[in-house]
C-alpha cells in the first residue's frame, strides 16, 4: 500500500509540473505565435521521450505498463 501512495505522490508532482509547463506554453504561444513550431518540437520530444521511457523500463522489467491504461477511459478524464 506504501507503494502506491508513493506512485501518487510522484505522479501528483508530474501534474503539477506538466500543469505549469502548460501554462508556460500557453503563454509563450500568446506572446510569440511564431514559437508554435520550436514549442511543438519541444513538446514532441517530451512525449516521444515519456512513452520511449514507458516502453523501454515494461521491457526491461518484462511488463507491459501500457497494458494497464484504458485508453479509451482516458477519454473520460
């Protein structure tokens, strides 16, 4: 049970940071709309990297992370 309430601890921090990034970006959209190609790369690589991450650390550990998300109830969020 210790487990998962440090699993939610680290994962209610991501949401804090990805809250502010967002943010960030919205802003930085807002004030520079010709940012749009330099952030989405930015954001590309964030996300390439996280489900590269994912993949690579279900393969070493011979777990499939991404077999525990619904993605469709994602939707639902």
């Amino acid at each position: 049970m210790e487990q998962n309430e440090n699993v939610i601890s680290h994962l209610r921090q991501a949401i804090s940071h990805l809250d502010a990034a967002l943010s960030l970006t919205i802003d930085s959209l807002k004030e520079n709309p010709s940012s749009k190609k330099s952030i989405g790369k930015i954001w590309e690589e964030f996300l390439g990297t996280f489900f590269n991450k994912v993949r690579s650390k279900g393969k070493e550990n011979n777990v499939n992370l991404l077999s525990l998300i619904s993605f469709p109830k994602l939707k639902k969020f």
